[in-house]
C-alpha cells in the first residue's frame, strides 16, 4: 500500500477514466488530508483483522498523484513471479519502484522471477495490471478488456507467460447517455446498459456463477 503524498485528479489520465473528478486548486491540501486519514484507517483496520500490510511512503517528487493505486504497474503470484507493466500516462511510469520487490523479500516473499513488460510503453501498447486484467488464480484465467490502457495482444502475451487463459471482452456504453468508455475493467460504470462481446471464444462458467450470459447486462 502507498501512502498518498499529493492524492489529486489526474489530468493524463481523466480522459480514459470517467471515475474521476477535477477537485478545485483550493481545496487539494484538504483533498490530500482526507485521503491521508482515510488510507491511515484502512490500514489500522486491516491490521486489526490480521492483514499483513506493507506501507510505502509516496514522494513529493517527481509528483505521481496515483501512486495510492500500485496495483496498476506490479502483481505478486504464488509462485514467486512479479510482473511489471507499461502505464499510458507519462507521469503513472515513475510510480515503478524497485524498492517495493526488496521489501517484499525482506519480510520473506520469495521472488522466482521478474517479468517486467514496460518496454511496450515505447510501442504505445499498455496493460495496467490488475486495472486491465483481472485474474482468476483458482480456474487460471484471465479476463480483460480492451481499450486504451488494456491492449489485446499485450495481455494475451502477458497471460501467456503467467500462465492464465485470457478472456477478451470488447464493452461500449449504449448511446446517447454516454459516450466514453471506461479504461479499466469495469462494466457499469457510464450507465445503465451495456453491450459485451467476446470475440472469437466462448465466456466460461467459473464455478456457479457465469461472467455474462448474454451481450446486454443491466446495470446493478
């Protein structure tokens, strides 16, 4: 977990995610404050249930105002692999610590493997970790869905060396309500209905439950 140092909106990032809000220049230090108590609570209370939580300190500089999610540039696996990944926005790249893996092997994580898949950045080609894919440890798939920050033949190759099957899925917001589609993976975000596709392969039941049953969801 990163301690937020200077938490605000992202202008890089605020055109491919309709999550977020400009907050005005006034009130970013009370922004900052909150989000610093907020995060210090949610650690007590996770200790507090057993959680093991590694904290990091975020920098004021260089000024990365998504560090709090470092889940978008690192995964950890059971296996002892650790892959990191390209960020599309400019100022999200310096996020990437090497401090955080001898940290984790510090407090006895073994590390097997480093994969670090960055290097699609100078391609354009992004896959922002467990914002583009989401893993399915237990049934070893992977799902995804493309857009700007979630390239297709970058996750298939990043599935393909961590040993996940990778199910693609194509979403678009239902017009006119709204118009931009989500950057990560998330399928209720922008309205009330959605149309799924998954080229070319079938959506797997996994366990009881089934992804999508259809190429329109309601939104709950």
């Amino acid at each position: 977990m990163v301690r937020p140092c200077r938490f605000q909106s992202n202008p890089l990032t605020a055109a491919s995610n309709a999550f977020q809000a400009q907050v005005p220049a006034d009130d970013l230090e009370l922004s900052n404050a909150l989000a610093r108590s907020q995060f210090d609570r949610l650690v007590v209370a996770l200790r507090a249930a057993g959680v093991n939580c590694l904290v990091f300190e975020d920098t004021p500089e260089p000024h990365t105002p998504d560090a709090i999610f470092p889940n978008n540039w690192i995964s950890t696996h059971a296996d002892g692999r650790v892959a990191l990944y390209p960020m599309e926005a400019v100022n999200r790249r310096p996020e990437r610590r090497t401090d955080f893996i001898e940290a984790l092997q510090r407090i006895g994580f073994h590390v097997s493997e480093t994969r670090d898949f960055s290097a699609a950045e100078s391609a354009s080609h992004y896959l922002e970790g467990t914002g583009s894919l989401v893993f399915d440890r237990t049934c070893g798939v992977a799902f995804a869905c493309e857009s700007s920050r979630t390239h297709a033949a970058l996750a298939a190759e990043v599935c393909a060396a961590l040993g996940y099957r990778l199910v693609l899925i194509r979403c678009r917001p239902t017009p006119p309500r709204c118009r931009r589609t989500s950057s990560h993976w998330c399928g209720r975000s922008h309205g009330p209905r959605w149309r799924w596709s998954a080229p070319n392969q079938s959506i797997p039941i996994i366990g009881r439950k089934c992804l999508v049953r259809s190429k329109r969801v309601g939104a709950r």
